[in-house]
C-alpha cells in the first residue's frame, strides 16, 4: 500500500504550495483535500450526520477552494498524485467542474483524482438550491455528464435532473479514464453507484464495515457485469489510523492509504510528514 496524506488547507495552516513541495520530497504517493464551501451558522445538521456528534471544527468553513489550492500544487510538484477528499459534486455545476476537473488533470499532466461524495450538510445543500433527498441522484447525472463532456468531441446528456444540448467542451483529461472514486460507506445505492460509473471506492477506516461494504460492490458489479478488481480501493484515514488496520488492508486489496494531517502549520506538519515517510519507506 502506497501512503499519502490529507488536510483541510485553511488560511490558518500551512500553505498548498509549501505542502505539496515537502509531500513531494518525502517520497508520499498523493495530497488529498477535502471541501465545503461554508458552513451556516445555524448549525442544524450535526457533524457527518450523526447523532451526538462533537462540535464541528472550524477547519470545515475556513478551507481554501480545492480546485485553485490543487492546481497550485501542480505547479510546483511533478509525481504526487492530486486528489479530492471529496468534492460535493450535487452542489456544483457539472458543466463548470467537468473543465476544472479537465484543466486540473492536465496541467499536472495527469496526475489528478476525483474523490466524490454526496454530502451530509442539509443546509448547506439548501443554500445550493439543493434537496438533501435528490443528492444521489444528482451526482450520478453529473458524473455521466462529465463523462460524456471528458470523451466526446460533441456532448449531449438528457436524465431526470439535467438536460444538456449537444456543445464542444475543451480541455479534455490527459488520462484516458479519469480516475472518479467514490469516498464513505457502501451499502446497496452507493455500491450500485460504483459499480455503474466509478474507478475506485475510498471508505474511512476504521469507521465503516470494509467487508459488508465490499460485499455489497461485489454484488452490484455482479449485477452489471462487471469485474470487482477493475475497482481500486483507497483507505481514507481521515479519523486517524493503525499500522495494524494498514496491513489488514492492504491484504484486503487496498493500493492505497490516505493519513491525516491536522489544520495546524509547518512546526507541527512537517515532524508528521516526516513520520508518514519513514511508514512509507
């Protein structure tokens, strides 16, 4: 398993650019960041959806947008792999995330991962003109859409929550399939939603069950025809993690593990970062 790092980036951490260099030159496999694009006040909905949850850290409304903050890192690195911990894609315009994902993916020259999610905010997804109850369903249609756009010279697109006249659409991904990973747990819509239309599955150790979450992407990829090894799998140690729970996975069939780094600056990152190296070395 190939190790590499993820943090919400806020104007109180230390910086993309500074990062993604001492990532790099510690030899780790990928930087990872994490969105929302605020946080109302009134707070309605706890942390994650769950019930007595702690309160949510700030780190959630003060982080960079992932989009600029990654190209940046781009530019001043050559191997990291570039990923999203997730993007809310029901919350954004497929039409403008499909170029951003697009122009990402080359001017790192293909280096770019697309962690998606459906999004635990309700108020947030309010704010976006969104219903909490139609997120899934949204995000598939953008990723097809984005798809067609990625593939196709001329892309057209007609669902239940998108209709889209055939229009050109340029950059196109320097990768042929541009990796889409679907981030959280996986019971049967989820699993049916990688198996359909994603190259990877992204769990958070250690929080969800990884077997009966495979088992069900076993089954739905069953369904479709499709093989289950075509699907890599990326742990998300975003709550912390074990050598331990590494090796599990890793005999489970993960390529790669993402590990936490906090919202703090260069004093404390750089001592993890360096700590992250030697378990990847």
């Amino acid at each position: 398993m190939d190790l590499g790092v993820m943090i919400f980036p806020t104007d109180q951490s230390i910086q993309p650019v500074q990062l993604a260099k001492e990532v790099e030159a510690r030899g780790l496999e990928s930087l990872w960041f994490p969105e929302h694009s605020h946080i109302p006040t009134s707070r309605k909905t706890p942390w994650g959806g769950m019930k007595d949850a702690p309160p949510l850290p700030d780190m959630y409304w003060r982080s960079h947008d992932q989009f600029v903050a990654l190209a940046a890192c781009a530019a001043v690195t050559e191997n990291i792999r570039l990923g999203t911990g997730i993007t809310l894609v029901s919350q954004r315009d497929p039409i403008w995330l499909a170029k951003e994902v697009a122009s990402l993916d080359m001017i790192s020259n293909g280096r770019f991962e697309l962690g998606i999610g459906y999004g635990w905010c309700v108020e947030e997804m309010a704010n976006h003109g969104l219903d909490y109850k139609k997120r899934r369903g949204i995000l598939r249609e953008n990723i097809l859409l984005m798809r067609e756009l990625w593939t196709k010279d001329a892309a057209s697109f007609s669902g239940d929550h998108i209709e889209f006249e055939e229009s050109w659409a340029w950059p196109k991904p320097v990768q042929k399939q541009l990796p889409v990973v679907m981030g959280g747990a996986a019971g049967p819509k989820t699993a049916a939603h990688v198996a359909e239309f994603c190259d990877g599955w992204m769990p958070i150790g250690g929080n969800y069950d990884f077997d009966g979450g495979w088992a069900e992407i076993t089954k739905a990829c069953e369904k479709v025809g499709r093989d289950p090894a075509s699907i890599e799998i990326s742990m998300f140690y975003a709550m912390g993690y074990t050598d331990d729970q590494i090796k599990e996975h890793t005999d489970k069939g993960a390529i790669r593990g993402i590990l936490p780094l906090p919202s703090e600056g260069p004093d404390v990152i750089l001592p993890l970062l360096d700590q992250y190296a030697k378990a990847n070395s």
